[in-house]
C-alpha cells in the first residue's frame, strides 16, 4: 500500500534543507514539527536548533493560511516551547497589527494531539514530527 504521507515528508525534507544551507550554521534547524489542518489550509511548522534557551531552541516559525502569503513569522511576538524528548511544542503568536501576518494564535501539540487555536475557534488538524540527527539528547 503506498504511503499518502511520502510527498509530503519529501517536501518538507527539502524546504529543511533549503532552509539548513541558506541560513547561518548558528541556525542550522535539525527537527521540524508540523501541524496541518485536517482540510489542509492552515499549516504551523516550527523549526528547532539553534533558537534561544527561553525558547527550548526553536529558532523559528512558518504559516501557510487562507489569506496571507506562506511565510516566515516573526521573532518578535511569538513564544515558543519543546520538551527535550520531543513529545510537546507549541507556539503563542501575538498579533502586532500588522495586515501581512495572521491574527494571534495558540498551538500546542502533544505527541499527535494537536490544537490550533485562533480567538475561539479551535481548528482540528494533525501533527508530524522529523527529528534530526543533531536535536537534544
């Protein structure tokens, strides 16, 4: 049976990539979470190595949403977290009034467990981890 999941990982393992050999080796990213709307038109990916210790070393966040341009979220406004055995991350996004950027949001994944949060509504969706070769012992 031929696995759905195949395009996607390879996509995402080239953006990594990309990402690795573009930015500075201070900001070499060796895992990345992913969470996906179960109708695919809201996607958080975090990337982890590299960021600050108040931010268990994610160094940054990339949305693609209806509305707004897949991109980069900025550093300032937003506060990040994982747990060393990689099994919970999650962000907090302040909106800053800027008309590019979504509104504020919350997203906690725990294992699969996932939650989109943004105001009130709840978005449903799934969670992916790919954990490098250099992320926390």
């Amino acid at each position: 049976m031929r696995n759905r999941i195949t395009p996607k990982v390879a996509m995402l393992l080239t953006l990594l990539l990309v990402f690795a050999f573009t930015s500075a080796p201070a900001l070499a990213t060796s895992t990345v979470v992913t969470f996906r709307s179960a109708d695919n038109t809201y996607e958080v990916e975090l990337y982890v190595g590299g960021g600050s210790k108040e931010n268990d070393g994610i160094a940054g966040a990339m949305i693609r949403w209806p509305g707004y341009a897949h991109g980069d979220l900025p550093f300032t406004g937003v506060k990040y977290h994982m747990d060393k055995e990689h099994t919970r991350a999650g962000a907090k996004f302040a909106y800053p009034g800027d008309p590019k950027l979504p509104p504020s949001f919350t997203l906690e994944i725990q294992g699969r467990s996932r939650r989109l949060t943004v105001g009130k509504r709840v978005i449903p969706g799934n969670a992916s981890w790919i954990v490098g070769p250099y992320a926390y012992p």
